[in-house]
C-alpha cells in the first residue's frame, strides 16, 4: 500500500538502489509508476530511480529514455547529470 500516491514505493526503490538490490528496486519503482501518480515529482522521481536501475544492469538506452522522460517532467540537476554522464 501507499498512500502518498507512489511517493512511498519510491522512497523504497532509492534505498534498495542505494544496497544494491536491483531486482527489488525494480519491483517497487514498478508498483510506483503503476499507480500513476499525478504529481510530477513524484513520478519524476520513479522514472530516475528505474534510470538508476537500467544503468546498473548495463541498459544505457533504456537508462537515456528514462531519465529523459524524468526530466520532461521536472527539471533537475541530478537527473541531467545522469543523462550527461551516460
């Protein structure tokens, strides 16, 4: 359950990023962005945690569109550094 509208299947996700569970990540960045969430940020948010996610796993293409959809919905300076980076 969430009730922050994903906001908290992102947090989630970060922290498994963060230990380096991948596949659990995944899972919660998914259950995130299938909740639509209607703010911005938050799905922001998700989509960089799922670019993370594609990084690690060595998906460079899918790690781009997903960050780029990120930043179609908020401009940050982490997420471009990301884009940049790949």
């Amino acid at each position: 359950m969430d009730s922050r509208d994903g906001w908290n299947w992102s947090n989630k996700c970060y922290i498994n990023i963060q230990a380096g569970k991948w596949g659990w990540a995944k899972a919660e960045c998914d259950k995130g962005i299938a909740l639509s969430p209607a703010s911005h940020e938050t799905h922001a948010m998700l989509l960089y945690n799922e670019g993370l996610v594609a990084q690690a796993a060595g998906d460079m293409a899918e790690a781009r569109r997903d960050f780029l959809q990120s930043l179609t919905l908020r401009e940050n300076a982490t997420v471009r550094a990301s884009l940049n980076g790949l």
